[in-house]
C-alpha cells in the first residue's frame, strides 16, 4: 500500500468517524425531546358516548397526538406533541362545545 | 280503571319528574329530546316501530297493524341549542268486517316529518355525575300522503301515512345522569291542525325514563361499554276527534282516551353507535267508545354518533 492510499484511507476513517458523531448528536437530540402529557379533571363524563365527543373535540387540536378518557374517574389524558402546548382557555373550549365542563388541568413532561 | 286512580298515576308521575332531570348520553328509548349532541357533531338514531292492537269487540272486527321506521338527525348548533328532524315510513294495514264481508286495506308511504329545537337552560356537572334541564319546541309539517284512495274509495285518517295537518309542541325535558344509572323525563303537550274539517285530539304526555347500568358491573380504567336495562312509563292523554259541520265542532265519541304504558328494555352504549331495544306494555287503556286499543308496540333500533 503506497503513501497516497493510506492517506485517503486516513481521510475516509476520519469522514466516517465525523459522521457517526453528527449521527450520536442528532439521536441525543431528539431522545431528549419531550411530549406533554395533560391531566383534565372533567366534570359531566357519564358514559362511553361522552368519551368519544370528549376524543372527537381535543383530538383535533393541533399538536395532540392521544385522547384517553377514564370514566372511572372522570379524568381525560391528552398526549402533546413536542413544542406544542394545550391551554387551559382551549381545553375547556373544546369541552364546554362538547357538552361538559372542565374543573382543572395539570401538565407533565414526558421523555420519549 | 276509574277516571280518579288515572288522575292519581298522572300526578305520581308527574312528581316523579319535578325532582328528576334530562338525557344527555344513553338517553330514553321512546322519546327523541333527551339526545345528545354536542357542538358541530351529528347523531342519527333509527327506529323500528311494530305495534299490534287489541282483537275489537265492535261489529267491525278490525284487525289494524302498524309498522314505522323511523329516521332521527340531530345537530349541535352549540352545546345548549339543538336542532331535531324525524322522518317516519308507515306500513299500514287494516282487516274490517262490513257488510258481511271482510276487507283489507293498506298503506305505505312517508309519514309527516317532525322538526325541533331543544335549549339546555340548565346544565350543572359533577365529577361523574350530570343534570340538565332543557325545553324544546316544534311542529309537525304534513309531509305524508293524506289523501290515499284504494278500491272502496278515501282511506280512514288512521290508516294514512300522513294528517294533512301542521301540529305544534313544545315541552320540557330533564335529565339525570351519573356512572351507574339515568333517569330522563319529559312534559309535552302537542296542538293538533286542522285538516279537511278535521281536527285529531290535542295530546298530552308525560314520560320517564330509568336506565341501569347492568354491565360492567365495576368500571375499570379501559371501560369503553356500558349494558343498561330500561324501565319507562308513558302516560299519554289524547282528547277526541273532532269534526267540524257547518262551523260546528262536533267530537269524535270514538276517539281519544288516556294510556299509560311501562316500558321494559335494553340499551348497549358504546362510544359510537348505541344498539337499543324496549316493548310499550299498556298498564292502563282508558279510550273512549270504540277506540282500537294498544296490545303492544315493540321499537328497536341504533344510534349513531358522529
């Protein structure tokens, strides 16, 4: 192997080096990103019909990935997206048009 | 059944209802106001109506059977106000005596179409628990055929899909409603046109509406059904027929009458459609003259909610 071959040898292992670390950095990235996870203490919610308003009217709001609601309780879990947000303003919008009425919020941030 | 032991029922009930209130989810099988919709959604219930009448002890020997199905389309105009259209199509027939002779006729088409608006002037939510108040108002357009004819010439007003008359109601309508079980009620009272000097009895209603829930029997987080049993009453009062002749108001002495039906039954409720089931069973017939009485009225049908 001549001097010329082990030098481009050398500058491919240092490209490949360089991009496994801009590769390591970018997944740091996005696993530190977080989704927002909403508690919604919901007054009204009675039955499985009301579970599926309750779905249909927050699971359009931009950003939200999942509604679940637990009858049980009357707490409804909204998954946001990272970088968006539900407000309180919003959330008892959506849920007063949907016929029932909101009684408190709590957020979490949620490692992904 | 004496006219004071009716009266006695009439003001149980309606007791009953002042400290109960409206249907806002499962909501009751034979009365359409306690539906609920939300905001910009839709819901569509359809009905199979089948009922059958008592053998009649006239000369006549009528044997009348009446099947309906009927359509519901509900709007959310916003979470208080509401707008209802029900559309139903009659299958008709009637076996007589007359003359020595036995005839059937029959008929089928569309039947008058109902519009209404319901407003929830009360709403006070619980933690799983829910009372509303709401009143609603409406009319009923003469969208039916009033008018058939067959071989033996104009069809009796019962047996045509439709009245040719424009009838007005209005009435209140309350709900109740926790996790385990619901209670709708409603007071109505409905104005009857006139049509061809003809005027059908005004009604007066109350109904009540108690829905148990069966199964699960402990909720658990993931609970998405519920299996309800259903028990209703409902007293209707209808007066007579009334006929005008030369400007003179004459009553129908074979028309009209009070009823008072329980009514068992079954509701599935799950988050988008409900499947429901109930049999009207008349505890109480009261008609006058010959009226052709109630034996039963079977309704099942679904619920759509989208």
């Amino acid at each position: 192997m001549n001097k010329s071959n082990l030098v481009s040898l050398k500058s491919l292992l240092q490209g490949l080096l360089f991009s496994l670390f801009i590769i390591s950095l970018t997944l740091s990235t996005i696993s530190s990103a977080a989704e927002t996870h909403y508690q919604l203490q919901v007054n009204g919610l009675v039955c499985p019909f009301c579970e599926y308003n309750v779905q249909k009217k927050l699971g359009k709001l931009d950003g939200v990935l999942k509604v679940t609601a637990n009858l049980k309780d009357g707490v409804v879990n909204v998954l946001v997206a990272d970088g968006k947000t539900l407000s309180e303003k919003q959330a008892k919008k959506e849920l007063t048009e949907a016929g029932f009425t909101l009684k408190s919020i709590e957020s979490h941030q949620r490692k992904k | 059944m004496s006219t004071v032991t009716l009266r006695v029922a009439a003001v149980m009930i309606a007791s009953i209802m002042v400290f109960v209130t409206i249907g806002v989810n499962a909501a009751a099988i034979t009365f359409n106001t306690a539906l609920p919709v939300a905001k910009g959604a839709f819901v569509i219930r359809e009905q199979l109506m089948v009922r059958r009448f008592k053998n009649d002890l006239s000369p006549m020997d009528r044997d009348l059977n009446v099947n309906a199905l009927i359509s519901v389309l509900g709007y959310g105009i916003n979470a208080k106000f509401a707008l209802f259209a029900a559309v139903p199509y009659f299958d008709k027939s009637l076996d007589l005596t007359a003359m020595s002779q036995q005839f059937t006729r029959s008929t089928r088409g569309v039947g008058d179409s109902k519009l209404f608006a319901r407003y929830t002037f009360l709403q006070h939510d619980e933690r799983s628990k829910t009372f509303r108040i709401a009143g609603f108002g409406g009319f009923k357009a003469p969208t039916g055929n009033d008018n058939k004819i067959d071989r033996l010439g104009r069809l009796p007003l019962t047996l045509q899909s439709g009245s040719g008359a424009w009838d007005y109601f209005a009435g209140i309508v309350m709900t109740y409603q926790t996790l385990d079980y619901q209670i709708d009620s409603q007071l109505s009272y409905s104005q009857k046109g006139t049509t061809n000097n003809f005027r059908a009895g005004n009604e007066a209603r109350a109904d009540i509406s108690f829905q148990y829930r069966l199964s699960p029997q402990q909720l658990s987080s993931d609970t998405h059904s519920f299996l309800y049993c259903v028990l209703e009453a409902n007293l209707i009062n209808l007066n007579n027929n009334r006929l005008l002749v030369n400007n003179n108001a004459i009553n129908d002495a074979n028309s009209g009458g009070t009823t008072l039906y329980l009514t068992p039954g079954i509701q599935y409720v799950t988050m988008k459609y409900i499947l429901e089931a109930a049999v009207q069973v008349p505890v109480i017939q009261n008609l006058n003259g010959s009226a052709l009485a109630t034996d039963y009225i079977f309704t099942t049908g679904f619920r759509v909610n989208f």
